[in-house]
C-alpha cells in the first residue's frame, strides 16, 4: 500500500497538506503584453483563483516583491484576495521578499498574517507622481508646439508648457485623497498592531525588523519555515502557475497582429517602463 501510496503527485497524498502558493512580483501597472508582463488583476486573478479553488487547502500564501506602481491595481488585487479568502473560507498568509513598498504593501494587507525577512522593505505608505517639463528644450531646438482644446483644463499640467499653481494644487488634492484611501485600508487591516508613529504614514520605508515593530507586519519569517510550523513537516507547498498551451507557453491572453510588428512595439514601449521601473526598484536601494 505504501508503495503506490508513493506513485500519487503529493497534493492527492491524504497525509499532506496541501499549501497552493502564488508569487507576486515585478512594477505594479495597467496593461502589460506577452513581452512584457504586468502586474495587475488581468494577470493575477486567475492565479488567485486557481489558488483558493484548491477545496482541500487550508490557506493560500502569497509573496510580494514589489516595489508598487498603480494604486488602482493595487487595490484591486487586494480587493480580489480579500474577496477570495472570505468566500473559500481560507486564510492568507502574506511573505515579503526584497520588498513591499508602497502598492506592494497595500496588496500585502490582504494577508490575515504578513511576514517579511529581517532585510525586507516594507512601507512607503504614500501617493507619488512624477513628470518632466520640457519648456526651455522646445524654445531651445526651435520647436513650436501647437494644441487646440475645448475645455481649459485639457492641458492641465502639460509638460511643454510652464507649471500652473492652480493644476499643482489640483493634483495635491487628488493625491491627498488616494493617500487617505491607503491610509485607511493600512489602519482598518492593521488594528491595534499599528504602532502610532508620526512617520508611519509618511512614505517613509523601514527593514523588517522596524516593519515589525510598528506593526505593519506581523512576524520575521521565510515562507517554507513558517508554513511547516504551522501545518507540520508534511506540509506541501505548491506553486500556482498560468496554464501551458499547445507549445508549452503560458497562456496570458489573444495575441493580435503581425508577430515582428509586435516585437518593436513592445521593444519601444518597453524602455520607458524599464527605465520607470528601474528607477522605481532603486528608490529602495535595490
């Protein structure tokens, strides 16, 4: 009997616990292709769902390693977690890898448990935006730029023309609000844990350690130790991954259009996100 007890794939074994595992990496941001992937709830819910629809599980664990990007996204897969979890009745176990910043923590919040290594990032609990202006390079090279409108604000905050107060106080306001969104959702999710720090919400960002003394995250931990303490050593992790098509590449969506076409759009598009990205990883010393 043991032996072909031995010949099941491990989650069909009675005696094992069955842990699906989902990892969340990389610039949080609308949109994405086969090229370059994004991530946001196109490209996570069906992970997710693969994950809480394992009935025999009793948890599903999550890394993030993220150093943010869209707020909308990041909330909506925290959103999609949160959802999950309270209709399959499971709990979420969050684990920060080289960093939760930002986006990567609003999603982080949806674990009922965040851990982080002692030399994680976590934090940044803020709302930026960022832009260049180009008015003096366009008088320089002689361009003469022309833009018709109906309605005065269509240009609000055009990188060709000098900064307005009245379209910089516009965006404060808008980032205030997305900030006291965030603000809220760490001070719901967090509770009493929260240690009121003045620069807690601040934007500021902190190690584990000092993440797990202020409360944003729980425990110092690796995802393998942490879930064999908490279900024994027969305790399986499983990775969730997208499904394989026919020549075994990972089925993200229809592709349309000539293939080499798509290849230098995505090329030219893809520099300004990996100069973004770039950047956006290096804030954080990474």
């Amino acid at each position: 009997m043991a032996f072909y007890k031995s010949l099941l794939p491990k989650r069909f074994r009675r005696d094992e616990i069955n842990i699906p595992v989902v990892q969340l990496q990389g610039m949080i941001m609308a949109g994405g292709s086969q090229f370059r992937p994004a991530l946001n709830l196109a490209t996570v819910a069906p992970l997710l769902k693969k994950a809480f629809d394992d009935k025999r599980a009793p948890a599903v664990a999550i890394s993030i390693n993220s150093p943010g990007g869209s707020p909308v996204q990041s909330r909506l897969i925290f959103r999609r977690i949160r959802d999950l979890a309270e209709e399959k009745n499971k709990k979420v176990f969050i684990f920060v890898e080289d960093l939760a910043a930002s986006g990567g923590y609003m999603i982080a919040l949806a674990g009922d448990e965040i851990f982080a290594d002692p030399t994680s990032i976590v934090g940044s609990i803020g709302v930026v935006s960022a832009s260049f202006g180009f008015t003096d390079l366009i008088k320089k090279i002689g361009v003469d730029r022309r833009v018709y409108t109906a309605g005065k604000n269509k240009v609000t905050l055009d990188p060709f023309q000098p900064e307005k107060k009245a379209d910089i106080a516009h965006l404060k306001s808008l980032q205030l609000e997305v900030h006291q969104v965030f603000i809220d959702m760490v001070r719901e999710r967090r509770g009493s844990k929260l240690v009121e720090d003045e620069d807690i919400f601040s934007g500021l960002f902190w190690s584990g350690i000092k993440g797990k003394e202020m409360g944003l995250v729980d425990e110092l931990g690796d995802m393998r130790t942490v879930l064999k303490e908490r279900y024994g050593e027969k305790a399986n992790l499983r990775l969730i991954t997208m499904p394989r098509g026919l020549f075994g590449r990972k089925v993200t969506g229809a592709a349309t259009g000539d293939f080499s076409s798509r290849i230098a759009e995505a090329a030219a598009a893809g520099v300004a996100d990996v100069v973004e990205e770039r950047a956006l990883w290096s804030r954080y010393g990474l």
